[in-house]
C-alpha cells in the first residue's frame, strides 16, 4: 500500500499484539514486527490483542485500559507512534493517556458504537471547543448545552 499511496497519506497497520494464551503471538515479537513496518512507511501501529483463539483458551482481562500497555511498549521499544484501545470509555481516561505518553492516539470502538457523539461530549467535558459540520447545525442547540464554551455556528457557503 505505501508504494501506491501518496506520501501525504497515512498508513497503520492493526497488530494483534498479544493472543492472551500459550503459544501465541507475543509483545516482544509486536515490537520486532513494528520496527520492521516501521522502516517500510508505516506512519503508526493500533495495539490490539486477542482473537485468534477461542474464549476458552485466551484469558484476556476486561478491564479499563488492558491493551494501553501493548501501545505503550511498542512506542517505547520500536519508536513508532501508537494508538491505544481497550475498554477507553471516559474523555479523562483517553485523555491521561496521551498526556503520559503511554499512547498517541485512542481507539475507542466499544464507546463510539454506544455514544456517536463521544467526540463532541469529550470536548465539552474536557472544555475544548468544537464546531460540527453544517449537515450537524440543527443539533447546535443540544451540542452547546454539553459545552462549556459556544459551539460555533456554520453558514452554508453558496
């Protein structure tokens, strides 16, 4: 992909950092595995981990923040940027994240599929401003009582 693309666009790639069982892939071969995408363009790596083997063979903790710690070793040990998921529900808990340098950037599929506008909410909570795109302008009223700064409004352009 990165010999066909244009510089200016970014690619990752997804890494089942660990299997969670005996015998699978492991952080330490992630980290290798990183380096070398890494050397071939690759612009990040998402941490992931677990899937390949059944539930009862893989003993995954479930608990808030679990792959932080595989996005964390590769940033560390490969120097390539990361992104962090895993159970990353609250605008304060991505938010640490990135702050301590444990991450560069959140995935947050399990909080976005249950609140689409996450994004929005983040920001009023964490005090950021937003604006929405003008297909969104009908939802400014709503948006701007999460915010504790005013949402910008958009004017259609001719």
């Amino acid at each position: 992909m990165r010999g066909v693309l244009p510089a200016r666009m970014m690619v990752g790639a997804r890494l089942s950092v660990s299997e969670w069982a005996e015998g699978g892939f492991t952080p330490g071969e992630a980290v290798v595995v990183s380096r070398a995408l890494k050397e071939i363009g690759v612009a990040y790596i998402c941490a992931s981990s677990g899937g390949n083997y059944a539930k009862s063979q893989a003993s995954i903790p479930m608990t808030t923040g679990y792959q932080v710690q595989f996005a964390e070793r590769i940033r560390r040990e490969a120097d390539v940027v990361t992104r962090a998921g895993g159970l990353i529900d609250t605008p304060e808990q991505a938010e640490a994240i990135v702050a301590e340098g444990r991450a560069d950037m959140i995935a947050l599929a399990r909080a976005i599929l249950a609140d689409p506008r996450w994004p929005w909410r983040a920001a009023a909570t964490l005090g950021a401003s937003f604006a929405t795109p003008l297909q969104y302008a009908r939802s400014v009223p709503t948006m701007t009582k999460w915010a504790s700064t005013p949402v910008p409004e958009r004017k259609k352009v001719a």
